[in-house]
C-alpha cells in the first residue's frame, strides 16, 4: 500500500465536524493517540522493565495506526499529500545528516 493509497482509504472513514475545512479535530486526536502510545511505552518500563511483550506490541500497534490515520487525515485538511510529507521530511533528514545536524535543535538547521 502506499501513502496516497492508505490517506485515500483513510478519509473515507473520516467522520468529524467540518470535514475538509477542520484542521483542528485531527491535530487534537494526534495528540491524543500520540499521548496513548507514550503511556502504553511509560507503563512498558514502569511494569516490565522495558521488556516489550507480542501482546503489548500489538497494542502499540494499534495506536501506532490511529497515529497515522490522524496524521493522513491532519495532512488532507492542509491540503498536503501523505507522501510529499514523508517524502520532504526524509530529503530534510538526509540534508541535516549530510552537514552532520541530525542533534541539536531548531526546527531550520
């Protein structure tokens, strides 16, 4: 699958207020899966001592994909392909590692 094909698919599962004029809905469901992902890793070390097990990774999984459903459908709402937004953050980090700026910070080093 690609990025276009998975973005397509995943907007015809898109049911929010203001469909294709709400950025906002999608920017605070990512957060809000971004935020289960880090839970699920803080209980990870909290309780298994970082040991990850085939139950837990499904579940990581599982939000992992809602992740990247608010990130397709986050892209679609600004007007941006799944793929031009993978595609330019892989030729940035290409461009940082080869000035040797892949650490520090800053969002134009």
């Amino acid at each position: 699958m690609t990025f276009q094909e998975y973005q397509d698919e995943a907007r015809k599962t898109a049911i929010y207020p203001n469909i294709d004029s709400n950025f906002i809905y999608p920017t605070l469901g990512l957060v809000g899966e971004a935020g289960e992902v880090a839970e699920k890793i803080k209980k990870v070390i909290r309780d298994d001592n970082y040991q990850i097990s085939d139950e837990k990774r499904i579940e990581l999984g599982k939000e992992l994909g809602d992740v990247l459903w608010y990130i397709a459908n986050l892209s679609k709402e600004l007007g941006l392909s799944l793929e031009d937004v993978a595609g330019r953050n892989l030729e940035k980090l290409k461009s940082r590692q080869q000035r040797n700026e892949l650490g520090g910070s800053g969002d134009n080093r």
